[in-house]
C-alpha cells in the first residue's frame, strides 16, 4: 500500500497561508496613509478587503516589523489615564514597502499570465 503525499491544503489553508505572507505588506501599506493603532490596523484590513482579509492577531506582524526597523510607536493618551499605542512606518519601512510591493506584483503578474493560458498551452 502506497503512502499519499499531502498537499498544502485546502482552499481555505491556501488563503490562510497566503494572508500570512501578505500581513507586513497590508500593514505598511495602511500605516503609510496615516499613523494608527493595531486594532484600527485590523479593522481597516478587513473593511477595506470587504472582510476578505481577517487578522485573528496582528501583534506577530507589529512585532516582527517593530524589530526590523520598519515601524515605530508613539504613545497617546486619548482619554484620561488611558493611552493608546500608535504605529508609524519609518523611512526604512516604506523602502521595504516599495521593494515587497513590487516584488508582490511581479510574482501575481507572472502567475496571472500562466493561470490565463488555461487550455491553450499544449
């Protein structure tokens, strides 16, 4: 009896994998308008993707991209004796940007050509 070999998923595994990747990128986009707080940044993500995009945490990302040097936080207080974090992209952050973006559109571009030749390959 021949052993399967499993694939990476499901459709639903698939969008979960490919949310991950795109988390830094979404986030630096967002945090290039304006300086906002993580859950501003979540709730933004999914309005604006139609609730396509839905983060169960993005503190991973807000941490990973806080030690590579691409975001900075400033605390504010909004009410008296509470204060809310808020994030900034650095210049260093919208460098990165810019790179990923380009490399995002490179790689969706080529797939795009390749998928669209459906049936008319070979």
């Amino acid at each position: 009896m021949s052993r399967k070999t499993r694939i990476t998923g499901d459709e639903n595994t698939f969008a979960e994998n490919l949310q991950n990747c795109l988390g830094e990128m979404l986030i630096l986009f967002l945090l290039k308008q304006k300086p906002m707080y993580t859950y501003e940044i979540g709730q933004e993500i999914s309005r604006i993707s139609n609730g396509t995009f839905n983060y169960k945490s993005l503190y991973p990302y807000i941490y990973r991209l806080k030690n590579a040097g691409c975001i900075e936080e400033k605390s504010k207080e909004v009410e008296k004796n509470r204060t809310r974090i808020y994030f900034h992209i650095t210049d260093y952050g919208q460098g990165h940007l810019v790179n990923i973006k380009k490399k995002y559109r490179e790689l969706t571009t080529a797939a795009n050509i390749i998928l669209d030749l459906d049936d008319r390959i070979y």
